[in-house]
C-alpha cells in the first residue's frame, strides 16, 4: 500500500535526523560518514531546496494574477486585500503581546550566565525603516526583482498586471488563457518536484543531526522550552482552534489537513520554500478558493510573521536578563514598535529572524557575546517558528476564504430575487 505523500515526508524527516545523530556520537571517527556522507547530503539538500525556490518567484506572479483574473469585479479585491493584510497584522501583533506577557511571567534568562559566550558577527544593526519598506515595494527593474526574489516587488507588479487584465475584460482572451495555463503548468511542476520532497528532506536532516551541538542546549535548556512550547501551542492550539471558531473547518481537521506544510517547513526552515506546499495545502485540501490563496500566501510568506514575533520577543528578554540588563517597563513601547517592524522585514528566509534579534542586541546596546548563543540555536528555532509562520498562514487565509463566502452569499440574494421576480 503507498503511504501519503506526508507519511513519507515524516518518514524521511526522523529517520535521517537518527541516521545523522549516528553518525555525530557514533561514527564521528569515520570520515567516510563524518565527511564523505554529510557532503553528499548537503550537496542533495540544496539541490532540493534549489528546486523549489525556482518554482516559487514564477508560481507567485502567475498565481497571483489569475487570482485577480478569478475575482468577480475590482471592488471585491480591495476588499480581500484589505481584509488579508489586517488580519495578518493582527496575528503578529497577538503573537507579540503574547510572547511578552509570557517573558514578563517567566522572565527567562535569571541567572545564566552568558559572559563566556563565544563571539559571533551581527551583520545587521539599524531598525528597518517603515517609510522605505513601503517605497521599495515598487520595483526600478522588474527583471532585478524576479533574480532576486523580492517577494514585495514581485507580488506589486502581478497585482498591476492581474488588475488591469481584469480592467480589460475580454479585450485580450489570449493573455487570460495564457496566464491560466501558466498556472496549470507551474501546479504540476509542483507536484513534480513535491514528489522528491521525502528525500530532500531526508537528506537536510541528516546534516542538521550530524552537526548539531548538544551540548549548547543544555546550557540554556529553559530559553529553548519557553520558545519552542510557545511555537507548538501556537501551531497545534492556538491556530486550529481559531480556524474552528471562524469557519467550518474544525481545529481536528486543520490540524490533520495542514500536517504536509508542517513537516515541509520544518525541514527547509523557510516560508518562501514552503510557498508551494502552503498553496496545495490551503487549494486541494482546505478548500480555499484559488484567488485567495494566490493573493495572500506569498503576501503571508513576507509579512505574517507570528513565528519570528514570539521567536525575537522572547529571545530579546531572553539576552537582557542574561547579560544583566532586564527590560525596564519605560523600554517596553519602543521595543514592541521595534519587534513589529523587525517581524515584518524578517523576510521568508533561513535565519531572518536571528538576524533581526542581532539589531536588537546592536540598538539595546547588549553585549555582542549575546549574539553567539542565539546563533548557535538558532537553526533549531527556526525551523519550528516557520512551521509557525506558514500555518498562521494557512490558519489566517481559511478565516479570510470564510468570511468572503458571506459576502457571496449576499451579492447572489438580490441577483436571485430579481431572477423570482422577473419569472413570476
């Protein structure tokens, strides 16, 4: 009997997580397995990772715009997006003020030591600034914006051509079947690749368990708990419960239906990589209409960060507690304001939002030192919070797809009893 494609992911995500561990305690002595096997490994982890980030600038603008191409008129895209972009606000600034009332209870950090720390390289150290993000949206070079994968800029030009497409209406039938079948095409290159998903993630995680440093955790045990627990309670409880208050969707069900994504994101440690995985999952099995999907998934992967926000909230506290340095409540406005705009300029990335917890260390004036030990967790961290991350997604886009039914329901009423009224 073929097991779901999820089962194999699972499947390839433990087993070579063990088989990497072996060869660390093990067969470290080996270099045949120390050297040889993780190279080889890496070599087939990237490659996959390579794969799907191909895919994902192309299937991004082409989803897009058959997503504005699916809607009914122009009026009901602002509303969506509108809708999309307050409730991705409201789910950062949640998990936010979460993850402070939990770093105020705790305060976790009392009493570690961190002076020995080794010592780490911040690359980053200014706050982004609010104003150019929202300038730099729109692209001097389009064709710079897709080589980089500018997310931002890629999502602002299929918005532009998705909408005056739509304006158009049948004046150009040729574009709109070709976008359409663009879209065909890029699902089953999806479905392609998502087939060698088992293992490429087999292959990730067998370097992650053949080199990663045990010890460093035990060290600071209760920073890694206080993080991770509240990242699981967001995936598996606080997400699903949402989605089973908002919509018809019941929390079992998200939880069953959204297993692929999770395990996925936990291996690639990317919400951009997951993009594909987070489209399938929301279109095929949580019935999520295509232009919704299309519109707020990539938009999701920049800016719904709930992930990151608990990630930098409880880290920060984390870092000033241990250096000596508690968070005074005078600090407390500024530093939320300056989590909020590190959340949302975090990024899709591997390691976004270690980076923004190094301006933090930088603006707060901590000790450098103190980057080290997040670094060296910070692999770990991120793969849990960018499950995190691509769940809210999906958990905020099925409230979304939820809420726009209603509005369906209401335009189709009066249509319908004109169409009575006509007949009788």
């Amino acid at each position: 009997m073929t097991k779901s494609l999820s089962s194999r992911i699972f499947i390839g995500l433990f087993s070579g997580l063990i088989f990497g561990s072996i060869i660390q305690y093990l067969l470290g002595d080996v270099s045949f397995f120390s050297g040889t096997v993780v190279e080889i490994s890496s070599g087939v982890g990237t490659m996959f990772v390579s794969m799907i980030m191909m895919l994902v600038v192309p299937l991004v603008f082409v989803s897009i715009v058959c997503g504005v191409l699916e809607l009914k008129d122009l009026k009901s895209f602002g509303r969506l997006g509108g809708k999309t972009f307050g409730f991705y606000i409201i789910n950062t600034l949640v998990a936010i003020f979460a993850a402070l009332a939990v770093a105020l209870l705790i305060q976790p950090g009392l009493g570690v030591d961190m002076s020995g720390g080794t010592g780490a390289t911040i690359t980053a150290t200014e706050l982004p600034n609010l104003v150019q993000l929202i300038v730099n949206i729109v692209p001097s070079n389009p064709v710079a914006a897709f080589s980089s994968g500018n997310m931002l800029q890629v999502i602002f030009m299929a918005l532009l051509v998705g909408g005056v497409l739509k304006s158009l209406g049948n004046a150009a039938p040729l574009l709109v079947q070709g976008f359409q079948e663009g879209n065909k095409l890029m699902m089953k290159l999806i479905t392609v690749v998502m087939q060698l998903a088992p293992i490429g993630v087999f292959a990730l995680m067998l370097k992650l368990g053949a080199t990663l440093e045990a010890g460093v955790f035990v060290s600071v045990a209760e920073y890694l708990v206080v993080i991770v627990s509240l990242l699981l309670l967001w995936i598996f409880v606080v997400y699903p419960m949402a989605v089973g208050a908002f919509t018809s969707v019941s929390a079992k069900e998200f939880r069953a239906k959204t297993r692929e994504q999770i395990l996925f994101s936990l291996s690639t440690a990317s919400s951009n990589a997951t993009i594909p995985v987070t489209m399938r999952t929301l279109t095929e099995k949580l019935g999520v209409k295509p232009s919704i999907a299309g519109f707020g998934v990539p938009l999701g992967a920049t800016m719904n960060m709930g992930g990151v926000s608990i990630y930098i909230t409880i880290a920060i506290f984390f870092v000033a507690n241990a250096f000596g340095a508690p968070i005074a409540m005078e600090q407390l406005p500024a530093l939320l304001f300056s989590i909020f705009l590190l959340s949302v300029g975090a990024g899709g990335v591997p390691g976004g939002g270690m980076v923004m917890i190094g301006v933090l260390i930088h603006q707060m004036g901590l000790p450098v030192e103190a980057f080290a030990i997040v670094a060296a967790l910070d692999r770990l961290i991120d793969m849990v919070l960018t499950s995190c991350n691509v769940v809210g997604d999906a958990a905020v886009l099925t409230i979304v797809d939820a809420t726009e039914q209603g509005y369906e329901t209401a335009e189709q009423a009066p249509n319908g009893a004109a169409a009575q009224t006509k007949e009788s």
